[in-house]
C-alpha cells in the first residue's frame, strides 16, 4: 500500500482561495478533512504516514495509537499541539512553517496602532451619519490624532516578527525599544532596556514572544501597572502571555489608554472571557497570520516539508 497523507484541519489554511494539487502531486492517496474532533483523529490516521495538522492535537497517547506514523507536518510555526519529544522517541519526524507570516502579522499590529492614532472608522461612519454635512466647519475631528514620530515602540519577543515590527516601527520615525536576552544586529537603532523599564516608557507594547512557562502570564497587572496610562499594549503572539481578567480591570480603571489582541487565551473565547465587555479594546479573531499571500506561502512550505521527508532531507524539524 502507498503512503497516506491525512491532512486533518485544513480549512483555515485553505477555504477554497488556494489549491491542494501541489500536496496531492507528491502521493496519490491524499485525505484532506476541513476539520477534526479529538474523537476522530485515531480513526481518520489509523493508516496514515503523514499527519498535516495545524489545531488538532497530537498528544503523548495519539500518538502511541499510531504505529505507521512517521511525519507531522504542523501547519503553523508554533508545533505545542504536538507532543515532539513522545514523537521523537517514536522516530516520528515533527516539522514546522517557520516565518512565513512575518510582514502579515506585522502589517495588523500597524493596522491597531494607525487606528488608534487616527481613528479613521469611528471619523467614516460619522461622515456617513451626516455629521460633515452638517459641520459649520470644512474639517472636525472627534478624538485626537496623534503622529506616530517620536512614539515609543516597545517590543517583547525581538525576533524576526519583533525585528520586523521596530523596522516599519522606525520608518514612521517611531522611537525603538525592545527587551531580548540575546543582542541582535538590526538595520536600525534599537534601545535593549530591562523588562519593567520597556514597560514604563512605551507607547504602543507590541508582544512577540513565544509562549513559555517564563512568558506565561507575563502582562499581569504589576507589569501593566508599570505602564503609560497613554499608552496601548498589542497582542498577536499567544493568548495566555495575558493574564486577561488582569488586562480587563487595567482597561476598565483606565491604566492604560486601551489594547487590542488577536489572540485569546481560548479560542474561540466562551462568551464568559471578560475581555470581550472590556472598555478601549479591540480584538480580531486569530486573523494576523491568514493573508492570501501568507497562506500560499505556508502551504507551499508544508508541501516542500513533506518532499524533503519523502526524499530523505527533512527540514524545518523541531525534535
């Protein structure tokens, strides 16, 4: 029998704008599933080599379950839902997407600091409602608008996502500050300031950082308290580096000017999560990453990854 290909949550990587014939052109026997329980995983890959999967879980016990696996292609760059170390024990090749989303998730951080600073939406739907029509003046504005030079852009996570940010960040004549333990070499002038004082002097917070035992509630209230009350913090890394019942209370006493998250500690959030009633916040749902182009660029990664396995190169491997 051939080798299988199960791809088990496909549909966020592709709803019909992209094409699978790449993937189907390296094996014939190609499953592709939109979406997967917990309840179906064993019985949809009991005969498969290959797992493609970007949310769906493969624990410790999964995979024991599974003897003829041997490649887990994770449709992200972020591999936790995988048990690698189980998976290495078992001779099971684990890979990843690693930066493919950079510019796409960079170009949304930009898109909640410019809606902030110029509060574009809420100014349309007032023209919309007639409110210049009836201005005696030839211009309003209903809130300040703020230049983005001199701001200071503060970065948590200065890898290539975080280096990303402080270069468009400099090119609006933004003010650069990170906190990294390794130096970086970067394009552009960069402040590398403990973790408390990158808290204090920024404007715009930005989080790129992995989630680790270490990051892990990092933004509680003592590190929001150390804030701007002027000041915004961004979030489109993971959802827990929050802790959110700390980050509501911030918002709602106005510690800070207001956030905006694209990621959750749930996904997608149970209605009871108290940041979805929080004052001055936006969130988006989990969308940095899903651009056309970031999208065709995952997939065609995934589809190399899976090349370089049948040929004997893996690469991307993360155990």
């Amino acid at each position: 029998m051939s080798k299988k290909i199960v791809v088990l949550d496909g549909y966020p990587l592709n709803s019909g704008d992209l094409s699978w014939d790449s993937l189907r052109a390296l094996l014939p026997n190609v499953e592709i599933h939109e979406r997967t329980s917990a309840g179906d995983v064993l019985s949809r890959c009991a005969d498969a080599e290959i797992i493609l999967t970007n949310k769906v879980r493969l624990s410790a016990e999964t995979l024991r379950e599974l003897p003829k696996l041997r490649y887990i292609g994770v449709l992200a760059t972020g591999f936790d839902v995988v048990d690698a170390v189980v998976a290495r024990t078992q001779d099971i090749v684990v890979c990843n997407i690693p930066a493919y989303g950079t510019r796409s998730v960079v170009q949304l951080v930009f898109a909640y600091i410019l809606h902030w600073s110029n509060a574009v939406a809420s100014h349309a739907v007032r023209v919309r409602g007639g409110a210049w029509t009836q201005s005696q003046d030839w211009s309003f504005w209903d809130s300040p608008l703020h230049e983005l030079a001199g701001k200071t852009l503060g970065i948590i996570g200065f890898g290539r996502i975080g280096q990303q940010a402080g270069r468009i960040g400099h090119a609006f004549g933004m003010k650069i500050a990170a906190a990294t333990r390794s130096s970086k070499i970067v394009d552009y002038p960069v402040s590398i300031v403990p973790m408390n004082e990158l808290f204090s002097i920024s404007d715009f917070l930005t989080l790129h950082c992995p989630l680790t035992p270490e990051t892990r509630g990092l933004v509680d209230a003592t590190h929001l308290g150390l804030m701007k009350p002027s000041a915004y913090l961004i979030n489109t890394a993971r959802g827990p580096i929050v802790n959110e019942a700390d980050l509501a209370v911030a918002l709602d006493s106005g510690v800070i000017a207001g956030a905006a998250l694209d990621v959750l500690s749930g996904e997608p959030p149970p209605q009871s999560n108290p940041l979805l009633q929080a004052r001055n916040i936006v969130i988006t749902p989990h969308y940095a990453w899903a651009t056309v182009e970031a999208r065709g660029r995952l997939l065609a990664t995934a589809v190399e990854n899976v090349r370089g396995f049948l040929t004997g190169h893996p690469q991307n491997v993360v155990n």
